[in-house]
C-alpha cells in the first residue's frame, strides 16, 4: 500500500510508484502466499512503504502518452540474481516458467486475457551479483542492467526488465504505474499479475460494500462502506491470479475504447453483454456526471487455469459493477458489492432480477437474464423508467457436421424460448457468419423476408417485416473451401437480434473439417528416467510425402516429464528450441518437401512417473499461419511409482463425520510436485466428500454428486507425506467396513504416481 505522503509526491509527478499487496485473503490480515502444494503460509503485514528515490527519473516519472496501448510483440529480460553475501539462490528455471513458459505462467496470463494481443516472449540472465543489499529500486534495476550487460545483453533492446531475487524489504513486489519494470522477491504469479497490472497503469482498487437495498434494488454509492481491494475478479485489487477486469483491458488497449466491443451507453434500453474473452461486445459503459465517471459492467466465465470458479458461483451467474475516471495513462477502479446482504465480497455481481441504481445520476441497471453467451440489461438513463425485459433465447448448434474438401454440409441451429418457438416482430433479424474454410450458399428464410448473402459467402441475413414466430429450426448451408485442414473450427456465429440492434440470443458455430495432409505419431514409444529416444511422427498428404511452401512451419510442444532435444529442420530453414526445452519449431524459407518422417528427440526427466503421458502436441501451419494438422505427442514412461498407504481406518456412526489420512512416500521421503498434477478421490459406498486439503492457489473440486473430487497443482513444490479428505456417512449407511473408495495421485498428463484404497468403519450408533 502506498502511504498518503508518498501519494502526494507522485500526484506531483503525475505517476504511481506501487507496493504489491498480493492480496488472497480479504478478510485475515497479512498475506497468504501457498507454498506449492501444500496448504499456504501466512505472512505477517507488510511494513507501511520500502525505501526508494522518488526523484529518480529511472522509476519515477511523468506519463508518457506512447506507453498504452500495450500491444504486439514485447520483448521481456528477465534477470534472477542474488546479493553478494547471500549463500542461496532462487530457482531460476522455476521463475522462467513462472513468467516467460508455457504452462500457467504470466505470458500465458496476458496473452489469455489480451485475447493473444500482447506477446511477452524474451531472455532470462541468472547469477547476477547485484552487490551490496539495499532496497533502492534505482540501485537494483541499475544493478540489473549491469549485470545483463556483463552476460553479453543489451538492456535497451527489451521493452520490460523483470527482476527476481530475495530483496529481503519487506513488500512482495514493486513497480512502476503505468511503465516497464517490476521487482520481485514473492515468487508467485499472483505477484507477477498484481505487478504487470501496475506496468499496463492500474492503481490499487477498491470495492463498496454494504450499500443500502430497497426490495431488488441494491442503491449506491452514498451510504455504502469503502473498502480496500476485496476485488475477486482483477489481479491488482485482491484477485491473486484471476484475469484483469474489462475495464483494465480497455485500458491496455486489448478491448476498443468503444466499438464493436466497448459499449457506451447512451439510451435507455435493452442491451445484451457477452461473456468477457467472447467475440464480440464485452464491456459496457454508463456514463456519470461525476467522478467516477463511468459505470462499467462485464459478465464473466471460468478460465482455467486463472479464472477458477465453480459452476453456479455468483461470479459467473451475474454481472459485476464497477466505477472507475477515465484518465491519460492510469485507472483505478472501485468494485460495487451488488450483494451487500453477505458478509463478503466474493459474490459481489449484479444477479438476475435485481436492479442496480444510482439516485444521484439518475441511473439504473437491471439483469434480466444470464446465458451461457451473455446477459440481457434493462438500462435506464436521466431517471426514465427501466424498459421491460423480453424472455430469454436460446440459439445452439444442435450436431457438429463433418466435411470434406469443396464438400456441401448443413450445419443445424435451433431458436427456442422456454422451449417454444420464438415470436418475431418486425425489423428482427437472424445473422449468420461462416466458419473459417467455408463459405454460406443458403440460409433458411421465408419468401415474405429478406434474405441476404455477401458475395463472398462469409455473412448472410434474414429480416422479418410482419409480426409472427421465428420457426424453431434455422439450418445454414455451407461449401467448404477446395484444401482445408484437418480441424474442428468453431469460429462462425449465429445470432438473433431484435429491431433495435441489440443481440437476443447468439452461439458459436462448428464444423470438423477433414482435409489431405495428416500429422501422425505412429506409436507410442516406451522410454525410461534420463533416457533420450527419438520419438517419430508422420507427415502425409494424400498418403504421399507432403509438399512444402515457404513460411509453412510445425510446431513441437514436448510432453510431461520430458524436453525437446533436436527436430529435423534443414540448413536453410529456421529452427528454434525453447530453452527450456519445452517447445520448438521449423520454419520454412523456400518450396520443397517435408517428407514423410519429421521425428522429435527427446529426454526424459530425471524424476519421472509410470504410466502414458500424451499432452505433447505436433502442428503443422500453413504459410498463413492456419493450423493444417495435428497429433497428440507422448510416451510410455517406465519410471518410478509413489507409495499411498492409508495407516489407520477412521470409524464413526451413521451420519457422522470423518477424516482419511493417505500417507504418500516417494522412496521414503516426500512426492515432490509439478504444476498440473492431482490428488484424486473416490468416495466410499455410502459416504460423500465434504472437504479436502488442497493449498489457496491450488484447485479444489468437488463434484455435484461429492462421491468425486481433487486438488490440483498450478506451481512446483512437494504433495508433503500424506494428504486427508473429509467424508460424511450417510445417515442410512449400513454398520462395517466400507472398501470401495480410492485416492489416485496424477503426474501432468496422466500417469499415474500412485494409488491407495479408501477405507471407512461404520459403528453401531448408540442407544439414546
């Protein structure tokens, strides 16, 4: 946090110097921080500021307009380093996957939610000796560049400088609003968001809470309590590792300032709001005559790895407020509680059928419905009556055809309303877009409509001149283009709008396109711990060698437990391997042949399960950059086996509650973890889950049946030597020995690690 003196000297300044908080917990002081797996550490408060020049033009200076919009390609350096009188170092292969890798790291964070807008890409240095310890940010970046420059790196040439080590100041992070700098010593993506977050020029925000509710109305912002953070659905106001908020990507420059995807209001009537990451419309704004000066409302949806939330959460059933100034390079937003009845802040959306009002503007919102694609708003302006809401529609792609090349095929869509068919008014329409590889030769639309197709196929239309009901069944006929990939596309649309323009109803459409060039792994090798074996894959068209083109390239992503060694790619092409072994690729600069044989070398890990692993992948681009073909890529791992034991059998009556302790060995000492393993569970006959351990920044589920659940891991660290879960007895269970549960530890991409039974005793209940 950043202390009111401090605040002062940077409004001067026209800046933000900000502290991350990496807020987790809203309501426990301090910081919960997980320690891998395991349940999370809780650190004390963070002292009030650290030490920093704050006249020092390296970190702190006026805006400069060119930062936003943050777009493109950036170059990141990355500097992991330690101080000369400290014995340990930091995991450097760790911090790059956390921040540059492929996995759920900050590059895969931004480019989710730039919907692929902005790429970080970039180098790591490591072993830098920064010298003496001080916690002068001037003196550590200087440091840093030094350090890149003594490794034979030029500075100037990236865009962001990320530095990690144990600084030992007392915050977790520290960067520059808005700029291109972060310094971290908290070793978490929560922290690298948070901080990012600060680059793009968020502040820390807030949320109201506790507004006053008459009836469905919930009243802001007078009478409602200011809190810090408390923001469950952005990374720099208490989010951890969830996706920025609409309005920051509005910021960054990810989302349109206002268009086909930023709304601002500007009459009072019915609008419809997709789910935020969707194509389309993702950001509605209200103007206010006061600061804060815009409304804005988004409607989200799980994101995993980031956005975790479980099926019926308030954060995915309504639609989040919050207020926010438009200003030249920095935002700060202010979270509305729409549920101030509860004690929290984590259901604060706007639910169906409540109404959100703003007296003093003389504004309201109301929801009146949630879809799997977005919501309808009933949104009134100057104190005008909320318009009514029409039923909900449901528009869906009934079966996903399959096709051919130059091949007719038509795609089925319905239009429904509480499952009747839909009643049309004039000046409605039904819109279609096609699919890639495909082109529109007809739609269906009645003789007394007009129906429209661009020449080129890829739009059509109908509109409704008279009164009556849109008939249920709506089919679209495609022609598929003369080559296409082997590929499912889903990225046509259809939509029914109403007369006023505004989208009713709206679904993805699919085809499984089925073309002449096919990528293959022909079988599944077996490979041992520390073993390199070259690994095959097949190229074909039409069964022959495939021809090649230059600028076509294929992509490698290495499986679990192992990294890429080598590809075959020629003296004249371009071949890149990722550092870390993790990917690669072969680009092609002129025409001629891929062959038919285009094998990986790869190297096993030194600590590695038993069992397939097959989340590898093989992708073959056309020159434009279209994904042509694929195969999964994997092996057969002979490697070691975890030992899961249950010790002792927990016993209780009908209806009681227990706890199952696994103890897990790995030759004797305790599982380490990787990022997407998982403890899985089996409930016993006539019992149900109702807890696990699993660590904060892990996920937790529980099935809507709880005979199923697991913990999943999102960052390295260690399982610990054993793990419980929870069961209740049901209340009709019979007196014995139940024997059919299981616990199962999953490496990433499936092998098993090892297994145990679940066993439960159930007592004689006692005479009353």
């Amino acid at each position: 946090m950043i202390s009111a003196g401090i605040a002062r000297k940077l409004e001067r300044v026209s800046s933000w110097l900000a502290i991350g908080t990496l807020l987790f917990t809203l309501f426990v002081p301090g910081i919960s921080i997980a320690s891998g797996p395991d349940d999370a550490v809780v650190l004390p408060d963070l002292p009030s500021e650290p030490e920093f020049a704050p006249a020092d033009n390296d970190f702190i200076s006026a805006p400069d307009p060119r930062i936003r919009p943050v777009l493109g390609n950036r170059k990141v350096l990355l500097v992991v380093g330690h101080w000369a009188d400290s014995t340990s170092r930091l995991d450097a292969d760790s911090i790059y996957a956390m921040t540059l890798g492929d996995g759920r790291s900050l590059r895969t964070f931004v480019r989710r939610a730039s919907q692929d807008k902005l790429n970080l890409s970039g180098v790591m240095i490591k072993d830098v000796d920064f010298g003496e310890r001080t916690c002068n940010a001037n003196e550590i970046l200087s440091a840093a560049r030094r350090g890149a420059q003594q490794q034979g790196f030029d500075p100037g040439a990236y865009d962001f400088i990320f530095v990690a080590l144990s600084v030992g100041c007392g915050w977790g992070g520290l960067a520059v609003v808005p700029g291109n700098w972060i310094i971290g010593q908290t070793m978490s993506l929560d922290m690298w968001a948070h901080e990012f977050a600060h680059n793009l020029g968020a502040a820390h925000g807030a949320s109201l809470t506790h507004c006053p509710v008459d009836g469905s109305q919930v009243l802001f912002p007078e009478d409602c309590t200011r809190i810090a953070y408390a923001d469950t659905g952005d990374s720099v106001s208490g989010g951890g590792s969830r996706l920025f908020s609409a309005s920051l990507r509005r910021h960054a420059g990810w989302l349109e300032t206002e268009g086909a995807q930023t709304l601002l209001v500007r009459a009072t009537r019915l609008y419809f709001l997709g789910r935020l990451g969707s194509v389309g419309r993702q950001l509605i704004l209200i103007p206010r005559g006061v600061a804060p000066n815009r409304l804005a409302l988004e409607l989200r949806s799980s994101s995993p790895p980031f956005d975790i939330w479980p099926a019926g959460d308030n954060r995915l059933t309504g639609v989040w407020a919050r207020l926010f100034d438009e200003a030249t390079n920095t935002i700060s937003q202010v979270q509305i509680d729409a549920t101030p009845e509860t004690a929290t802040t984590a259901d604060p959306t706007l639910q169906v059928g409540r109404v959100l009002v703003d007296r003093q503007q003389g504004l309201a919102v109301k929801v009146c419905w949630v879809g799997p694609t977005g919501a309808q708003l009933a949104i009134a302006l100057a104190g005008q009556p909320l318009p009514a809401c029409r039923a909900q529609v449901d528009v869906s792609q009934t079966a996903v055809p399959v096709a051919g090349e130059d091949g007719l095929i038509q795609i089925p869509v319905e239009v429904r309303a509480d499952g009747q068919a839909v009643p049309a008014s004039a000046g409605e329409s039904m819109t279609y877009n096609a699919p890639s590889h495909t082109r529109i030769v007809d739609i269906a639309c009645g003789s007394s409509n007009t129906k429209w197709i661009d020449p080129q196929g890829s739009f059509a239309s109908c509109t409704i001149h008279a009164p009556g009901n849109w008939s249920i069944s709506r089919p679209v006929i495609l022609r598929t283009d003369p080559r296409v990939p082997t590929t499912l596309v889903a990225d046509g649309r259809a939509a029914l709008y109403m007369a006023s323009g505004e989208i009713w109803g709206r679904t993805d459409l699919g085809v499984k396109l089925v073309g002449r060039v096919t990528v293959t792994q022909p079988f599944l090798p077996r490979a041992r711990e520390n073993e390199r074996l070259e690994v095959p894959v097949a190229f074909a068209e039409h069964g022959a060698a495939l021809p090649a083109l230059a600028e076509q390239r294929v992509e490698y992503i290495a499986p679990s437990y192992a990294r890429i060694i080598d590809i075959p790619c020629g003296s004249h092409n371009t071949k890149r391997i990722d550092p870390y072994g993790k990917s690669a690729s072969c680009t092609t600069h002129a025409d001629g042949s891929w062959g038919t044989s285009r094998p990986v070398m790869l190297q096993v890990a030194s600590l590695a399960p038993s069992g397939k692993v097959s989340d590898g992948s093989v992708v073959f681009y056309s020159a434009a950059g279209t994904p042509w073909a694929h195969t999964d890529l994997g092996l057969e791992l002979n490697g070691r086996s975890a030992t899961l034991t249950q010790p002792t059998v927990p016993s209780g009556v009908a209806g009681a509650t227990v706890t199952v302790v696994t103890v897990m060995r790995l030759e004797g000492a305790a599982v380490p973890a990787a990022a997407g393993e998982s403890m899985a569970y089996v409930a016993p006959a006539h019992t149900r889950i109702i807890d696990l351990q699993c660590g904060s920044q892990n996920l937790k589920q529980i099935e809507p049946d709880a005979k199923h659940a697991s913990c999943t891991t999102y960052a390295p660290g260690a399982w610990g030597t054993s793990r419980s879960v929870t069961l209740k007895i049901d209340d009709d269970a019979p007196v014995g020995d139940l024997l059919d549960g299981e616990a199962v530890l999953r490496a990433t991409g499936g092998a098993i690690w090892g297994r145990s039974g679940l066993e439960v005793r159930v007592r004689v209940s006692p005479l009353p």
